[in-house]
C-alpha cells in the first residue's frame, strides 16, 4: 500500500472521513450507515485496485453483522491507522 499515489490516498481519506460520521450516527442509524460505507468501500477497491484492503471489507462486513457500538468504534481507529501508514 505504500505505492500508492495521491489520489488513491485522497480516496482513502475520504473513506476515513465517511468512517468517522458514520461513526457519530445516532445509534439507530449507525449500522445502515456503515452498510453504505460497506459499498463505498467496495466501489473505491474494486476501482482503484486496491486488493490489499479486502481484508478490510470482509471485516466491515463482520462489525456491521454484530452491530456493537464497540466494533464499531474499534473499525475506526483500525481505519485511523491505515491513513495514518499511508501519510
């Protein structure tokens, strides 16, 4: 993932961004926003070819399953440090 160029990161970035608000959802509507995060995700991979983060999907996948604010919360900071990698 360290190849990767600016606009993959700027991607990335906004995935982070989009994690974030879903993130601070009122509870009710946090895991329908994490699904659609789900297919943002899946577009921005299959897109740019990043199949490196596909683990990343199939555990989105998991967390939006158990629908725990706690997973949720642990999927950001995850996320969080990807970007973080990536700078």
């Amino acid at each position: 993932m360290r190849d990767m160029d600016s606009g993959t990161r700027s991607q990335l970035r906004r995935l982070y961004n989009a994690v974030r608000r879903a993130t601070r959802a009122p509870e009710t509507e946090r895991q329908h926003e994490f699904v659609m995060l789900r297919a943002r995700l899946a577009y921005t991979i299959a897109r740019h070819g990043l199949r490196s983060l596909d683990q990343l999907e199939r555990l989105l996948l998991q967390v939006t399953r158990k629908n725990d604010a706690r997973g949720y919360e642990r999927f950001r900071d995850l996320f969080e440090a990807i970007v973080a990698y990536n700078e």
